[in-house]
C-alpha cells in the first residue's frame, strides 16, 4: 500500500516539474528572417499601391472619355 501511495506521489511531482522546465526555455528568433520578411512586406505594400494608383487613374480616364 506504502509502495502505491509513492508512486503516485512521484508521478504527480513529475508532472509538475516537467511542466516547469518547459516553461524555462528561452525560443529564439532569427533577426535576418524577420528583416527578410519585413522588406518583402514593404515590397508588396509598393506593388499594391502602384497597382492601386494605375487603376485609379485608368478609370478616371475612361470615365472621362464617356462623358465627353
């Protein structure tokens, strides 16, 4: 019975201090990855606008042309 008891005792503190040592790992990041995803980002936002831009004026010209 005594034998039981600790080995339910053992499992339950095992659980716990597994839970900690997982907690206490540091994730880290690469800098150059984040920097390569950031000018990509900045890349798109460009692209988006100039596209954006083009049909802005593209529309305004047509509307222009069938009114007139």
């Amino acid at each position: 019975m005594r034998n039981t008891v600790d080995n339910v005792k053992q499992k339950l503190v095992s659980r716990y201090l597994e839970k900690s040592t997982k907690q206490n790992q540091v994730k880290s990041t690469d800098i150059n990855v984040l920097l390569n995803r950031v000018k990509t980002n900045q890349k798109n936002e460009s692209r988006r606008k100039l596209y954006f831009s083009a049909a802005a004026s593209t529309g305004l010209l047509l509307f222009g042309f069938l009114i007139f």
